[in-house]
C-alpha cells in the first residue's frame, strides 16, 4: 500500500465545502479529492504546536465532511505532527531564501521542508502560491493547484488588468 505524506492548504477544505472564489466544478473536484482522504493511507502533515489544525477548524464548520474527516485522520492517527520553531511575531522560520511572501504560509513551507518526505502542499484557490512559484522552486517545495488552470486564469486577468 503507497501510504503519501501531504500537506493540505486550509482553502482546500474549505473550497471542498463550496465556499471562496473557485467555480462550482472546481469545488466539486476537490470535495471529491477530500473525501477521498479519507479513503486512502495518506497521511496529513501539519505542525507539532496545532496552528494549521487550529486554522483548518477555524474556517469549517463542525457540520462540514471536511470538518468530519479532520477527526477521522487525527482518530486513525493519520497525522503526522511536524516539529515547526516559531519566531516571536508567531512565524514559521524558514530558511531565508524559502520566505514566501504570505508570512501565514510559512508554517507549511516549514512542514514540508522538516518532514523526512518532503510533502506537497496542495492548494485550490491562493494565488501567493503563483507569485512564490521561483521562491518554492528554489526551496524544492512542491505545491500542487487542484483547480490550475481556473487558478492560473484569475491570476492573470488580475495581473493583466493592472496599468
């Protein structure tokens, strides 16, 4: 059985529940992809002192199958807790040359680069993730847009409209 580290954006889950800016197909594909979570041996890696799963339960509602499938990796211990140094202002350290733009997404580019398999980070709908791409190729983190194309488009048309 391929059992695969990830690391799970927090729009994800809640793009899954159909809310943000994706279109409803795209919403569709990535709830099927969080459910499928739940299907396979994938094990989701996030940080040692609860700061994404704090965010991942801050955005979802306890009614939601995102928020139900959450429980179910934790119960199943399917989570690997991620040792992350946190600075004073609350930031994942990082490496300098990996300091993405969104200081709240450093916590997972540091997951990634201090869990021993180097996890994707999947992502839906933050386009920091386009503007960092350089950043997390020099960094040898992968981040993989569930919805690309759609993301790649609203990225453009915004960076295309500007004078």
């Amino acid at each position: 059985v391929n059992v695969a580290a990830i690391i799970v954006d927090p729009n994800v889950f809640v793009t899954g529940e159909g809310s943000g800016p994706m279109s409803i197909e795209c919403a569709r594909a990535v709830f099927r992809f969080v459910v499928k979570l739940q299907e396979t041996n994938d094990r989701l890696a996030v940080d040692d002192r609860y700061r994404m799963f704090r965010e991942y339960r801050y955005n979802l509602n306890p009614q939601d199958a995102a928020w139900e499938i959450l429980n179910l990796l934790e119960n199943q211990n399917r989570v690997d807790w991620t040792h992350v140094e946190f600075d004073t202002d609350g930031d994942a350290i990082v490496p300098p040359h990996c300091a993405v733009h969104d200081r709240a997404d450093r916590k997972l580019v540091a997951v990634s680069l201090t869990h021993e398999d180097h996890p994707p980070i999947y992502n839906v709908s933050d386009e920091d993730w386009l503007e960092d791409e350089g950043i997390m190729f020099q960094c040898g983190v992968r981040v993989i847009h569930l919805c690309e194309a759609e993301l790649r488009g609203k990225y453009q048309a915004k960076h295309s409209a500007k004078p």
